[in-house]
C-alpha cells in the first residue's frame, strides 16, 4: 500500500456528505430471482449487478456484495469484474465486502489479501469471536476498513451476543473494545442490525465516532425511522444503512435496474428524512 | 441429498477406528513454503496438496483444507479438484473444509451450497457468533457435518470465548448447546484449540459424544500428550488433531510428500501413544 492512501472512514464520511446519501446498496445475487432475460447468460451476476451498481450508484453510500452468493455460484471471476467496475466509473461509492471472516493470524493474513488485493474492496466485514489477533492482520492495510460483527439483525443474534458477561453485554464489550483499544488503525467500524434499534443507540453510545454498517430494513423488517434516530452521530451521519432485496429485485422485468434506482432513491430519501442535521446537498 | 447419507460422525468414527489414527492433516497451502520444483506450475497449489494427501491418507482420519489459502490465491478451481482426488482416491478419509462461515440464514444456504454442493466436502467449520438460525441450514445437508468454533487456538481467544456470562463461559455455552439443544441433526462437533488442555477437558465433560476438531499441536506449540488425556472420548477416540505446517513444510526439496508422510505416521504415533483404550489395528 502507498504511505499516502486515503482513509476509508473519511471516504465513507466524505461520501455520505457530498452525496447526501446514507444508503449502502447490498448486492445479494441470487439468480433464481434474476429477470428471465438474464437468466442463461455465463455472466449474469455481473451484469445483473453491474445494472444495480450503475442505477443507483447517485443514492449510495457504499456497495456492499456479499461474497456467498458469488461463491455458491462459482463466480468469483464476476465478483472481481464486478469491484473493478465499481471502482472505475463509481469511485466515490466505496466498496464493503461483505465476508464476516474470522480466523487465527495467519489465515487472517490470506483472507485479507484475498478482500483487499484480490478484489481491491475498501472494507470488509469480520467476526470478532477469535479476539483481537484475528482482526489485527486487516489493520496493517493501510487505508481499508472493517466492520466487525456487534449486534446482528437476525432472531439467533440473541444467542450469544446478549449475554451479560460482567455487567456489560456481550455486543457492549465489542463496540467498547472497537471504539478504543482495538482501533489501532482508525478504520475499525461495527455491524448493528436495524431490528433492534435499542441496541443501535447503545452501541452509538460506547462508540460515538465509529461508522455503522446497518443490515436489516427492507425484506428483514427493520425500521428505517427508528434506525436512523438511534444510530446516527452528532452530524446526522456516521451509518451505512443496507437495502440488499428490496433494492435487487424490485423488479422482474427488463426495467429492473431503472426500478432498483427509483427504490435506492425512495430509501435514500426517507432515511434522509430521520437525519438530525440539515444535510449539505 | 439421498435419504439414506451415511452420517458423517458415523464416518468419522469408524475412520478412527479402522485407520487407528487421530491424526487431521491441514492443507494450508502457503506457496512461498513449496518446494522449488513446484513454484511455478499453474496448478501448484493442487499438486503440492494432493501429493500431500497422497503421502498422508494412510495416517490420517481426516483432510482439513483451508480456504483462505485457496482464496488468497484465486485457485478455488484447484480446492474442487483436490477434494474431488480426495474422494475418489480416499473416500475412507473425510473431508473438513475449514471456511469459519458465519451469516444470517438467506447468506447460510448460500455458503452451505458452497461447502457441500460446489466443493463436496464432508463437514464444514462455521463460526457460532450470530447464533443457532446461522448454523441451521447446514444440518438441512443429510450425512454432512459441522464443527463450531468454541475455544479457539490462538491468544485472542481469551477475548470472547472465556468471558463468564451467568456462571459459566462462552465457551461453556456453545459447548453445552452444541451438545444438547442445538444438535438437531446429531452431526455437529466442536473445534477446541490443543494449545488450552483444561478447557478441552471441560468441553469433553459438557459434551461427552461430540467430536472435536483440535488444532495447535506442531507450529502452534500445543501439547500432544495432554491434549489426547484432556479431549480423547470413553473410547480412546472424539478427536480430529489437526497438523498443518509441521507436516506440509517438514522439507522443502523433492522428497517433500514423502517426509510429510514421514511426519504424520509420527505424528499419529506420538498422538496414538496418549490414547486410553486398547486400539483396534
């Protein structure tokens, strides 16, 4: 990495003033829902999401492509033609691989050449659970960011992250730990669904500076108003709020792509709504 | 899947049984450790591994691929046709892809395809954090097991796992529901590091039927004799102790495999010395 390369977390900022936008666009590929036209053409993930990508790349914050769709479906190959095009006609939106890795040092070492120098994202998620050593390997790239797992959207989310352990919860000791002792790099941010929106303004309380990457509204049900209000920081900014269904397929036909951009546009704009500060665009 | 799968414990254990040996051999091909010989072959990785395996499968109960290295490396063409060469050449061995997947249960289908569908591995190592509807949909592959992550090897897994949460640990936690409650389809086991013998033994004593995956002996300085007397079951067996590098890199010229296979019948000696129970062999 260049000495000089510019932080992730203040081109995640930088994006969510200039484009007015806290919406992160999540690319689920699931081809069984593509449009039929699509269907039986050898790159149908990449042009299905290279479509998404270009519609609605004017609302988004960030791209977020979950990399167990491109890997059930053999299709890493689109996954990097994918980031690339992404990176040359969207560089302002930054890109989240969506990866929850988690592993001892030395595999960490390879899965984050495989997130950063393979397929060039700007971030990746990870699961905390193997400790800070696990993490540490991510921060040694020099202007990437990762999101560590706090609070996920779904039910089982319960099962261990819930857990008081010494007073705090579980969820409480990774956002502390993250908003202080583990952020080494300044590019560490956290992973806090939308279904549960007390825990988002917990988690916004031990961790006030650090970015948000918000799963869970649309097809998962969260609530867009109440995410916003507990999530947001002292800027009305500071989260990245994930559509991945309600945006991929808001369509079957032709026009999919040019009804994904009206979508991304209507989540942008009531999430703006919410926002606390007046925005600058 | 047809109805009649055998099970994958079921294989598991009579492999321990029929080969006498505890032994996993772990395939992280790291290709700046190979052989001079074989650097600059476009299929360096699969021929590198499958001598390894051709070398090793007498001494082995199972074969532990390591993704990330596969991924680092954009070879996972080369990991299908490995672990396609392990099942026909050594279908009494099983396979353990070792992924550390963790993700909501839309994202879960998706890896869980990837891991038995696409690599057709036997069992899969998954991560526990975001709870049981994450680790569901891979018990849905009838004969196909999973190994949670519960005390991992490295240092970090001080930072989560032993924290106490109502009396008892994390790590007593998933031990415990993945020994009762959470074991829906009787194939999960536990993945318990070799370098924590106390906590071994505490997860043998909290699931006294489940398999468990052991890495840490060799490079990560675990200790064999102590972990055999912590994790082995009533029947001198429940164990898969993993070596990777010890075993992978224990020569670097053209007799590599054969000194790998040197390496693991040792390694399966030393680690068969420690059992309990009169083996059958």
């Amino acid at each position: 990495m260049a000495p000089s390369s510019p932080s992730f977390v203040a081109r995640l900022q930088g994006r969510w003033r200039s484009g007015d936008t806290l919406l992160c666009v999540g690319l689920d590929p699931d081809t069984t829902r593509f449009p039929a036209h699509l269907r039986d053409r050898d790159d149908a993930i990449y042009a299905f999401c290279r479509a998404i990508v270009d519609a609605t790349a004017e609302y988004a914050c960030a791209f977020k492509p979950q990399i167990a769709y491109f890997a059930a479906a053999r299709a890493e190959d689109q996954l990097e033609s994918l980031i690339a095009h992404c990176r040359q006609h969207h560089p302002q939106v930054p890109v989240i691989l969506d990866a929850k890795r988690g592993d001892i040092g030395s595999t960490a070492e390879q899965y984050a050449r495989e997130a950063f120098e393979r397929y060039g994202a700007d971030a990746v998620t990870l699961s905390p659970f193997m400790g800070f050593d696990s993490i540490e390997p991510y921060l040694a790239y020099e202007g990437r960011g990762a999101f560590l797992l706090c609070r996920t959207s779904n039910a089982g989310g319960n099962d261990l992250q819930m857990l008081d352990a010494g007073g705090e919860k579980i969820y409480e000791r990774i956002a502390r730990l993250a908003g202080s002792t583990w952020n080494r790099s300044g590019e560490l941010g956290l992973v806090v669904g939308a279904t549960y929106p007390a825990e988002l303004a917990r988690v916004r309380e031990l961790a006030p500076a650090l970015p948000l990457l918000v799963p869970g509204i649309g097809a998962q049900g969260g609530d867009v108003q109440a995410s916003v209000q507990a999530g947001q920081d002292t800027a009305g900014g500071g989260m990245a709020i994930n559509s991945s269904r309600a945006i991929l397929y808001a369509d079957s036909s032709e026009a999919f792509a040019q009804r994904a951009g009206e979508v991304a546009r209507r989540t942008r704009d009531e999430i703006n709504r919410y926002r606390a500060r007046p925005r600058t665009a």
